[in-house]
C-alpha cells in the first residue's frame, strides 16, 4: 500500500511539473529562440520523468520508485526554492509537495 501512495504522490508531482513546462513551452514561444530552446528542453526532461512514473504505478520496482521519488523531491525543494522571488504560491507548493514525497520516500525505505 505505502509503494502505490509514493508511486501516485510521485505521478502527480511529475504531472504538475510537466505542466509547467508546457505552460513554459507556449509562454517561451512569444520569447526570443533561446527561451523557446531551454523550454523545450524543460518539455523533454519533464514528460521522460512522467513516462518512467506512469511505469512504475503499472510495473511494482521498489529501487526505482526510490531514485524517482528522491529526484521528484529534489526537484520539488528546488523548484520552491526558486519561487522565493515569484510567489508564495510557488513557493509553499513546491515545498510541501516535497516534503509529503520525502515522508512517502522514507515509509518505503
């Protein structure tokens, strides 16, 4: 039961994340290239992560939900680190999100 909610909190952290970067995506496209590049970039990276949290809510692999779950908080920490100078917003969420990951990573650990 504890691999499903990590493996599901995991999912829906790489969903958001992946949204971002799409929302990144169309806004960079008003941008000069070099925005649109790194944005494209940020696409790539995002729905890989997804695709692999999509697998592992099908296919049970406790050492990988383990190396997601630990990127997705990482990414989550930093993600509320940067949104310091954005909002509270994207500061609180972020950082909550990776908490509620850390504690779902540590009962799987």
């Amino acid at each position: 039961m504890t691999y499903y909610l990590c493996a599901i909190f995991t999912l829906i952290s790489a969903a958001v994340s992946f949204g971002f970067s799409i929302d990144a995506y169309v806004s960079a496209k008003k941008q000069p290239a070099s925005g649109l590049i790194t944005a494209k970039y940020a696409v790539s990276r995002s729905l890989g992560i997804l695709v692999v949290a999509i697998g592992l809510v099908i296919f049970v692999s406790r050492p990988y939900l383990i190396g997601l779950a630990t990127i997705m908080t990482l990414i989550q920490l930093f993600d509320g680190l940067i949104g310091f100078k954005v909002s509270l917003f994207k500061t609180v969420g972020p950082l909550l999100t990776a908490l509620v990951n850390a504690i779902l990573l540590f009962l799987i650990l």
